[in-house]
C-alpha cells in the first residue's frame, strides 16, 4: 500500500462515504484534533511504567480510533458502523469508574493546580488540553451537524480522567502539587 495519493494536493480530502470537503472543513478539524490527541496520549503512554494506567490509556487510545472513525463518516448515520467503530455509552462509564478510582488515592482539591510535576504528570496534563480543545471543535461540529451526544460526553469525561491521571501520576512519583 502507497502512503501518498496525491488526492490531497489541492487541499481536499475524501471523507467515508466517498463525500470531498476542504480539509479546513469543521469535521476534518474534529477528527484532526483527535487524531492529534492520540498522539500525544501516546506520548504519556512512553513516559509511564507498565501499569493499569498504561492499559487503560491504550484502551482510550483505541476508543479515540473509533471516534474518530465515526467523526470522519460522512454516510447517513442510519447505516450500521462496522464493529470496531461502535461507540456504546459504556466507553463514558469506563472513564467514570476510571475518574472514582485514581482519585480515591488523591488528597482533595483546595485551588487550581499549576499543570506540570513529572514528565509523566506533565504529558498527561498537555493530553487533557488537546482533549478540551477536540471537544470545543466537536461541539462547533454539533452546532452544524448530527453529532451524537456520547461522543461529546466521552471527550468532556476524558479530560476530567486526564487531570486526576496527571494528579495521581504526580503523586505516586512524590511530585507536588503547585498550587496556582
């Protein structure tokens, strides 16, 4: 398989489905932005020890590779996604269980953090703020488009799992917190 196309050139992209839009479009913006976000999840995957933080991330990360695949299907949303591009409402509870554990091991929030700590802490941090901004693109899609509510329930989840991840990465490690 050839990586190039040279269908792109002119600053077009093909979404599923077949449909061409300017790859300035508000949906490839969206699916861009996630994209984006995996990347730098993966990022705080390197940076973490083998764990059931790590699991769960790759987890998220596959998700993210869902949702993405969902953002970028152009088809109407009558038609059946394929199996691995299934977005159930259980991928929200997952990060909410998520959210209940690692925060049962934090001391409670009295004032804003600084975002920083260890390097782990720190990536964890900067994924939570590509996750809020691939929300913000999602919403202005939503505001233009059928976006399912999941989808916008499971990115604003996501950022909160971010920060207590961060939290928790910082505080096993004796990293602490700087109050702002």
């Amino acid at each position: 398989m050839r990586i190039y196309t040279r269908t792109g050139d002119a600053g077009e992209t093909t979404l599923l489905g077949g449909r061409r839009v300017r790859k300035s479009a508000l949906r490839v913006e969206a699916y861009g932005e996630l994209d984006e976000l995996n990347a730098w999840l993966g990022l705080a995957v390197a940076a973490l020890p083998e764990s059931s933080t790590v699991n769960l991330l790759t987890e998220i990360q596959r998700h993210l590779f869902a949702l993405s695949a969902r953002v970028a299907d152009a088809r109407d949303r009558g038609e059946t996604p394929p199996e691995k591009a299934t977005f159930p409402e259980a991928h929200v509870t997952l990060l909410e269980r998520a959210i209940d554990l690692a925060g049962e091991t934090l001391p409670p929030l009295k004032t804003f953090v600084i975002p920083g700590g260890t390097e782990a802490g720190a990536r964890l941090h900067l994924a939570r703020t590509v996750c809020r901004r691939a929300e913000r693109r999602l919403v202005a899609l939503a505001a233009q488009e059928d976006v399912p509510p999941v989808f916008l329930a499971y990115l604003n989840r996501l950022s909160d799992l971010l920060f207590v991840l961060a939290r928790a990465a910082n505080h096993q490690a004796g990293a602490a917190e700087r109050p702002w």
